[in-house]
C-alpha cells in the first residue's frame, strides 16, 4: 500500500474534474475511439489543455479514478496501455510529479467502443 498525504496551506484552491472521455478519431465517425492506449492519450491531453488554460498543469494533479473496460482477451482490463500513455505525462523530467491513481475495471462506459474515462482532483497553494 503506498499512501500519500499533503497538507494544504490556507488559500489554497482544489479543483475537480468530472469523468472525462476520449473523443472519436474521426469527427464523422463518432463511435470509433481506438484502443485503450489511444483514447488514454485522448484524455491526458484534453485535461492537459483545459488545466493549462485556466493557468494549472499536470502537475497540480493530486488523485485520479480510472475506469477501464475489458479490451483484452479474457475480459481483463488493457492497464499495460494506459499505463504506457499515463507515464508520458507523470513522472516525467518535465513533469516529475504523480498522482495518487486507483484505476478499476467497469463493466461499461456511456458508448459501447469507450474503453476509458478519467476523472481528477487537481490542488494547488497560493
């Protein structure tokens, strides 16, 4: 069990985003979304640029819930390709920090071809 904890000094501001999925790859195909890796990648980045325009990054990101569905022979969940894409925006040189993470299977998502939703908790001090 690794646990993390953090006091946040007064004035600081939390901020949640809700369940974030990926968008299609293809506008006039709007039930195609790729493999787990791709729709991954799909929703780092939409969270990247909407923290970044209201002035926040990745790095602000303290906890994440990541739903996956079954992609992968057996019914087992594809963590190996969210995994892949996740470590491309945590953990990184530029990037060093990362969140705490849960990531659970789910029997579905809203769309049938979604194999992935991501919701965050972003913190960050005065």
């Amino acid at each position: 069990v690794i646990a993390s904890t953090a006091l946040l000094p007064v004035g600081s501001k939390i901020l949640y985003i809700s369940g974030t999925t990926p968008s299609p790859l293809d506008p006039a195909k709007p039930d195609e979304f790729g493999d787990t890796a791709t729709q991954t990648q799909s929703i780092l980045s939409k969270m990247k640029a909407q923290l970044e325009g209201m002035g926040w990054s990745m790095g602000d990101i303290v906890k994440m819930n990541v739903f996956l569905v079954a992609a992968l022979p057996g019914g087992r969940m594809d963590s190996a390709g969210m995994n892949t894409v996740f470590k491309t925006y945590f953990g990184t040189p530029e990037q060093p920090n990362k969140p705490t993470r849960s990531t659970v299977q789910v029997a579905a998502l809203g769309r049938p071809t979604m194999l992935v939703e991501i919701e965050a908790i972003a913190a960050k001090a005065p």
